[in-house]
C-alpha cells in the first residue's frame, strides 16, 4: 500500500481573513502576458474553428484536455518521490481518472459514429460525471496538503468510479438523462451543474482556507482553475444544441482550468524540485570548494581503505602529504602505502587499528613519520573509521583524514627542551637559595659559637685563668651547636617534605624570653632597650619550637641591625616585642624605631636576595614567611607612626587550646 504524508501537522489554524487571496506577486508569477496571449487566441481560434466543424473543434478541445490531464496523471506519478505535497498526487490521480471518462464523453459525442448513439444524452451524462469527479477531487486537494492518504486505495476507487459510471451510462437506462434531442437540457443536468458549481465555490474557500500550506502561486493557478471550471459549468447549463457555441466556450474554458492544474503538478512536482537541486548542488560546489581551500590551508587529505580489494583511494593533498609524487596514481595497494611510513609508527598504528576494527576504539588514529619525497621523515597525524560493513559485521571501507604536523612536532620538541632548560635554571636558582638559606640560619649559632669561643680564649689567656666561668660557655658553645643542628634538620626536612613533624605545645612567653637569650650579646652589644608585653594566659600553639624560635630570632636581629646601621642620639634603639589573642588565632609583633624600610623597597620587602646590607643575603624574612605560611599562618609589616617598623606574625591556634 502506497501512503502519501507530509510532515507538517494535520492540524492547522485558521489563517487571517485579510490573508485568504493570492498576493498580486503570486498571480502575476504565473500569469505574464504570454500565457494571458494564449488563453486569448485558444478561445478565438476554437470558436472560429466551430463555425466551420464544430466536431473538429470539439475533439481537438477534448483531446487537448485528455492530453494534459494525462500528462498530469504521469507526471504525479513519476515524481511523487521529489514532490513536497500530497495533494498534488491526489490531484494527478483525479485528473487521470477525470481524462478516461473525458475520452468516452469525445467517443459518445453526436456525430463521431463509434457507439450506436442518436442523440447527445449519453455525451452529456459523460460530462456530467466527469464534472463531478472532478469537482469533489478540487474540493479535497488542499485539505490532503501535508496529510496521510492512501495511494493505492485512491486509484482502486476511481478505477471503480470509472467503470462504474461508463457501464451504467452506455449499456443502462440507470443514469439520470441530461439531455433530450428537441427539448434539451434536463433538470437533472442543470441542477447538478449548479451543484457542482457550489461545490467548487467550496473549493475555492478550501484554496483559500490552505494558502499558507499550498503556496501563493500553487493557490493562483488552482483557484484560476476552479473559476475557469465554474465558467465552463455555468455555459453547459445554457445551451440548447450540442452544437450550439456555448457549448464550444464551455470546452474551451475546461480545457484552460486542465491547463492549469498540469501547470502546478508540473512546476511544484518537476521544476521547483529540479530548481531546488540545482541550487543545493550549487551550494554543495561552493562548500565543496570553501572545504578543499581549508584543506589545503590546514594540510589536510582524505583517504578510503577498500579491505576487500586492498587498494587505498588517496586525495592530491594525501598524495603529498605522504610523499608520493604527483604522478602517482590515486589508487595504490596497501603495501605501497605503508612502505613511506616508519616501521616503528606501522606497527603501531595497524595495532590501533585492529582495536577499532574489532569495536574497542571509535577511531583509529596515531601519530606516524612518513618519508618524503626527499627522503626525510615527516610528522602526519593519520585518523580513520570503518564507514562500510558487510553482512557479517565486517569492514569493508576505512574512511579517514591526514593531517601534515611536522611543524607541530617540531615546536613540541623545542618547547620540551625549553622546558628541560627552565627545569635546569630552576634547579640550580632553588639550589642557591637553598644554600643561601642555610648559610643564612647557620650563620647564627655559628656566630655565637666563634663569639663564646673567644670568651673562653680570654679567660684563658687571663693570669690566673678564671676556669669557674669555663662550664657555663662551654654549655652556651654545645647549646648554639645543637641549635645548628636542629635548624639543619628542620630545614632538610622541609625541603624534602614541605613540612617538619616535630610539632608539640609552645608556650609564647617562654618562646620569646629563650629568643632573647639567645641574641642577648647582640643587643648588649648595640645597647637596646628590650621591652615584651605578653599576657597571661596566652594559649599555647601547636607547631615546630625551633622553625618559630627562627622567625622570631630572624626579626629580632633584623631590628637589631636596621637601628644599628641609621644610629640617632636622639631616639636611643628600643625593641618592643608583644602577643596577644586575636579570636582563634596569636598575634605576634616585634616593633623597633630604626629608620624604617625605604618606600622603594616596600614591595620587594619578601622577594629572595633582595637586602639593605652589603653583608645580607635578603633571605632571613623569605624563610620567616616560609615557616609562618608552612604553619597555617600570615606575616605582614607595617610602619610606625613616628618611627621605626613593626613585623605582625599571625598564627592559628589548635581547636582545644590549653593556656601557659
């Protein structure tokens, strides 16, 4: 069974009234002054025609009428696969029955001698049941526009109406008469003319109903149809004789509204469908050529795999991509085509390959080197995927792309030695600051050692010696060396780790009062003034004693050293050290009243190497940053109002935080 459908909805709202007639462009895109010359002179010739033989004239408008209806029959069928609308099938089916019955009616008419007939009646009838054929097939067109019918039962059903009529009309009495030699035209045949006149006024509001769904000029010429059907309708309800001359104008008009209707079938099912064609195809050309150009931009080629011939179908742009010559030819066996490629990258792609053959992959592609015509080796990135299988499953037809991405390679080779050259530059920049930093944290213990040292060497040289004070530095000499060691540790550890696992309880106060043990020769030595504002009750920390004992060691001195460099008999050097609670976490300062940090230098205050002193290596404040963010915490500086700058070390303070 053949179904016709479309994929519009069945279901369509009804459009503005102001919208119901054609468009003056659509009239006049199909009626020009040509086809209007043609209707014009058809008329004139077939009425001077009939004034001489009116049976001439009557066979040549019928046979012209039978001819285009059967051509719209042939044309309806034969591209009802490029038409886009149902109805126009339906129309071609109508007309084709329409043009059989029209061929008896010809046959039957008064005068030709085929059938044994004395008068114009059964001509008539014949008329008749054609008109209302084909009337009902206008009025049910465009209500079929975009909707599901079924082909083959349509054509049994008109088959049957045809038969059907002709039977009862040539070998019956059954069908009505519609025309009486003498008196003329039967109630029967001009009511059913009226009828059938109304039905097509129906079709035209049907027309009209559908505009949008049948298009503006498809609805011109079928409405142009119908009126000319309704002019030949209101003709054959006036004449008295089957010779008389509005006979002749009503066959004329029928034969336009035929004309008419193969037009549509002809230009909605052939010509705008071949039009539409030719622009896709002229719109695939030039996308075809915007393709080749970007192609040929990117270095890209196609190839096709037939597995079942062995041959590789290869494009100019693969052909030079893989470094074939020019001449060769399109189509190259398999073993030619894997003689340029290196054997290491064959191996390795025919692996991938079998993966996406056998369904583990969606594609295969790799990375392979290819010889060129040079004998070098080029880089081209090979990707395909099976696009043709057998019955069994299996792969008939690879079909893939190669792109030439030696330049690619090439700049990953060298982006991959820069790389390795920035890791060397790094490596060696992270060993000096490593031996920069422990040259900086050793030289403190080291300092005090070769300080005690020289102590004891006084005291021995002494006469007598003074061996009491012996003991007490040779403790302070092991202290400072066991300070050494642990700042050692610590700083390995962290290094290797970014972290230290010698954390445990440290009370702040007594965290400080050791500090200024430890540097207490240097701020005698430069006669500081030292004052500590501690609360009691301070909560204990959790962290590495000896890394906070370095931090604030590291700010002490730097205090020390910036007063002692920029010495004003008017502000004596004063070190205030204080701590407080700040929610969960303490905060720690260390303030002096030296002469600042330089505006200049503000921002570079925590950058590695950066310092003031001939003598510095700028790293004791990046290590105090370092060990106060390794535990969670925060280090800024600030100026003091007058004179002088503060260091606030902020660290957080354990969930359950138990008090000194």
């Amino acid at each position: 069974m053949t179904t016709m459908t479309a994929p519009a909805s069945d279901r369509q709202d009804p459009p503005d009234p102001r919208s119901w007639m054609p468009a003056a462009a659509d009239w006049t895109s199909v009626f020009d002054a040509r086809s209007l010359g043609f209707f014009v002179v058809s008329i004139v010739g077939l009425v001077i025609l009939a004034h001489t033989n009116y049976l001439a004239a009557h066979c040549i408008v019928e046979g012209w009428a039978i001819v285009v209806a059967i051509l719209a029959f042939l044309f309806s069928r034969y591209t009802r696969t490029m038409a886009r609308d149902g109805y126009l099938q339906f129309l071609g089916l109508v007309y084709g029955a329409v043009a059989a019955l029209d061929f008896v009616h010809t046959l039957a008419y008064r005068g030709m001698g085929v059938f044994d007939l004395t008068s114009g009646n059964a001509a008539a009838q014949l008329w008749v049941a054609a008109r209302w054929l084909e009337a009902l097939g206008l009025l049910l067109a465009p209500w079929l526009s975009r909707r599901r019918w079924h082909g083959h039962g349509t054509v049994a059903l008109l088959a049957g109406y045809v038969t059907a009529v002709t039977v009862l009309i040539l070998h019956t009495d059954l069908f009505p008469d519609c025309f009486i030699e003498g008196t003329g035209l039967t109630l029967f045949k001009i009511g059913s003319e009226l009828v059938i006149c109304l039905v097509l006024m129906a079709a035209v509001a049907g027309l009209f109903w559908n505009r949008k769904a049948i298009g503006g000029p498809a609805t011109a010429l079928l409405v142009t149809s119908v009126l000319l059907t309704i002019a030949s309708e209101l003709m054959f309800m006036s004449y008295h004789d089957a010779y008389d001359i509005l006979n002749v104008l009503g066959h004329a008009f029928k034969g336009l509204s035929f004309y008419c209707v193969f037009l549509i079938i002809v230009r909605q099912g052939f010509i705008e469908p071949l039009e539409f064609r030719r622009r896709a195809e002229v719109a695939l050309r030039e996308q075809d050529r915007l393709l080749h150009l970007a192609m040929e931009g990117a270095r890209v080629g196609f190839w096709e795999w037939h597995e079942d011939t062995g041959m590789v179908t290869l494009d100019p742009q693969f052909i030079e991509s893989m470094g074939f010559t020019q001449s060769s030819s399109r189509q190259v066996p398999y073993d030619g085509f894997s003689k340029v490629v290196h054997p290491d990258d064959l191996a390795r792609f025919e692996a991938v390959l079998d993966q996406h053959r056998a369904g583990h992959l969606p594609y295969a592609e790799a990375d392979l080197r290819v010889r060129d015509a040079a004998g070098g080796w080029r880089w081209v990135q090979i990707r395909g995927h099976v696009v043709e299988s057998d019955a069994k499953g299996q792969p008939r037809c690879i079909l893939g792309f190669v792109q030439d991405i030696t330049a690619r390679k090439k700049a990953e080779s060298e982006l991959r030695d820069l790389r390795a050259d920035l890791g060397r530059a790094q490596r060696a920049t992270i060993a000096g600051q490593l031996l920069a930093t422990l040259a900086h944290e050793i030289n403190q213990p080291l300092a005090a050692i070769c300080s005690n040292a020289r102590a004891a060497q006084r005291i021995l040289a002494a006469a007598p010696p003074q061996i009491d004070e012996m003991p007490a530095i040779l403790d302070d000499i092991a202290a400072d060396g066991q300070r050494a060691s642990a700042v050692v540790q610590r700083l390995r550890e962290y290094i290797r780790r970014g972290r230290t696992d010698h954390q445990g309880p440290v009370a702040i106060a007594a965290l400080i009062e050791e500090t200024l043990r430890v540097v207490r020769d240097e701020l005698a030595e430069h006669h500081v003034a030292v004052s500590t504002q501690i609360p009691c009750g301070l909560p204990r920390l959790v962290a590495d004693r000896v890394q906070l004992q370095q931090v604030v060691v590291n700010l002490v001195r730097n205090a020390v050293e910036s007063m002692a460099e920029a010495p004003d008999p008017a502000h004596p050097p004063r070190l205030a050290i204080g701590a407080s609670r700040e929610e969960d976490a303490v905060h720690l300062t260390v303030a002096d009243n030296g002469p600042g940090i330089p505006s200049d230098q503000a921002d570079s205050v925590f950058v590695p190497f950066r310092t003031t002193r001939p003598d510095g290596l700028g790293m004791g404040l990046v290590i105090c940053r370092s060990i106060v963010e390794a535990h969670g915490g925060r280090i800024e500086w600030t100026p003091n109002p007058d004179r002088g700058t503060t260091f606030h070390v902020t660290l957080p303070l354990p969930h359950a935080a138990d008090a000194t």
